[in-house]
C-alpha cells in the first residue's frame, strides 16, 4: 500500500483514469480487506478524495464508488 505522504502528490500527477482506478482498489480493499488494511485504505481513499480538483473526476469517482459503498453497506455482513 502507498504511504498516505506520498498518495496526495501521486493523485495531482496521474491520469483521471489511473485515480478512479486507485479509488476503486481502495473501495475494494475498505469493504473487503482485513480490519488494518480497511483503516489504511480508508485514510488513502480520503487522501484521494480531498485532492480532487475537476468535476470530471470528481464525477468518475462517484459513479465508480457509489455501487460499491451501496453494495458494501446493504449487503450482509461478514466476520
């Protein structure tokens, strides 16, 4: 996983498309992943999120993630 210092730079630097990529990877890993790595990417995932600068990719964000988020918070449960 990308240390958080160095993700906010990373996603002024890449495509639209390699961030809304990284934001879907880390959605992935927040409702999938083990419990330490859900903290992780939960903190990268608002890294991610505070860095967005266009509409644009603020729109391919929410479009990504939104199905997922509801996907994870209305499906069962797993311990």
């Amino acid at each position: 996983m990308i240390k958080n210092c160095s993700l906010a730079p990373l996603v002024r630097k890449v495509s639209e498309v390699r961030v809304v990529e990284m934001t879907s990877k880390l959605c992935d890993k927040l409702l999938n992943g083990k419990d330490q790595h859900r903290d992780i990417a939960s903190i990268a995932l608002k890294t991610v999120v505070a860095e967005v600068s266009t509409q644009s990719l603020a729109l391919s964000i929410l479009q990504t993630l939104t199905p997922q988020l509801i996907k994870g918070i209305t499906g069962p449960v797993s311990l």
